[in-house]
C-alpha cells in the first residue's frame, strides 16, 4: 500500500530533550515536506526537501532540523523542544514540488506535547 | 506565508443538501488543490485544478478556478454525513519556482446534520 509512515503518533516530552519524529514513503517521491497545524492557524510548513541532500526551511523553521540521506526518509528533530513547538506535526511527499498531479500523500500525523 | 483564504471558516447543512465552500488566494499559480481532513487526521486529496482549466469534476465534487479573481470553489453534492470535516485549498506558487511546495488556507469546517 502507498503510504507515508510518521512515528510516532503521539509524544509528550519535557522541555529540552531531544527528539526525533520520523517519516517514512514507499512510493518513490522525490518531493518531501513537514507541517505543523495549530488552531485558527491552518497548515504552515516548517522545511522541505526537494531531493536526496537537497533541504530548505519553509515559512516556521526555527528550532527545527531535518535531513534526507535516503529518498525514502526525511526525519524532522527538535534538538531542545520548547513549549511553544506542541502541535500536530504532519509530513507529506508527492512526485514534485507542485504535487501534480496527484497531490501530496501525508502521514497520519504526530501530536506533540512539551511540557 | 498564508496563500489561500477558505469561505465560510464553518459551514452546517442538512444532509442531502448542496455544500459549497470558497478559496481566495493572492499570487499567481500553477494549480490549486482540495483536500479534505476528518478530525486530527492525515490530509486527504481530493482534486486538483491547473491555472489553464476552468471546472473540473470527480464524483461529487466540482472545482471552478477564476484566474482573473484568484479564487476557486469547491461544491460538494448531495451531501452525506461522511462528508463532515475540514476542507483545504492548497496552491502551487509559480514565483521562485514554487520549490516550496504548496501553500494552505486555514480550512472550512463542514458540518452535515443527519
């Protein structure tokens, strides 16, 4: 089955404490991106990749790190997570940047909470 | 940066009746997709429009794009109670290339009532 796979699917850690959310695609998409979703805020992208070792920030990539060694994986870390990163966490791929013209596959989400 | 803008930001109607939300965005584009996402799931995508097409169908749903007003609308007919959840308009930019991916509007809540 074409999927893309995020673990996991709920987190709660402490302030400070280095974490790493993973995200996973079987279906040989070249373009990858994570989201974070807030209330009253809707999607906004935290970075994305266009290629293996090709990364760039999105709009909200501060305390945020990510990396793609493999096609398959881009896994998003908070090296010191901070409060004000809790929030539902989605990673998505599609064949390209414009998600043509399948759109984007996302993951079922990972709910983070630091406290 | 926020592209699209979806109207109403909530909507409740009555099962078997018509839904229609709308989307406004800013810049130009290379297409504009909807998707749809039931509570605190993955996204889902539903359909996607290019900048050179006007309406498109799948189903129950019809898409229109207006280029010229920068704004789409997504009808939903007949409505069921599975069709209650948020809906998404998503852009693809064409400035800078677009690598960024799409752009998405903070959503329509719709609500269907049995």
């Amino acid at each position: 089955e074409a999927q893309v796979t995020q673990n996991p699917r709920y987190l709660i850690t402490v302030t400070g404490k280095k974490l790493t959310v993973t995200c996973s695609q079987n279906m040989n998409h070249e373009y990858m991106s994570w989201y974070r979703q807030d209330p009253g805020l809707g999607l906004r992208q935290i970075y994305y990749s266009m290629n293996v070792e090709v990364t760039d920030k999105g709009d909200v990539p501060e305390g945020y790190k990510v990396s793609r060694k493999e096609k398959r994986n881009f896994p998003l870390i908070l090296e010191s997570p901070s409060p004000n990163q809790t929030s539902l966490y989605f990673c998505a791929s599609s064949f390209n940047h414009r998600a043509a013209p399948h759109g984007y596959t996302f993951g079922s989400g990972t709910r983070l909470t630091v406290v | 940066s926020q592209q699209g803008e979806e109207d109403p930001q909530a909507l409740s109607i009555q099962e078997g009746e018509n839904a229609t939300m709308n989307c406004s965005y800013k810049t130009s584009i290379n297409n504009l997709q909807w998707y749809r996402q039931n509570s605190g799931r993955g996204l889902v995508h539903l359909i996607l429009i290019r900048s050179n097409e006007r309406e498109k169908h799948s189903g129950r749903l019809r898409v229109t794009l207006d280029t010229s007003k920068k704004s789409s609308s997504l009808l939903i007919t007949a409505s069921r109670a599975a069709d209650t959840a948020s809906y998404f308009c998503a852009t693809a930019s064409i400035s800078g290339g677009g690598a960024d991916g799409l752009t998405f509007g903070k959503g329509t809540h719709l609500i269907i009532q049995p």
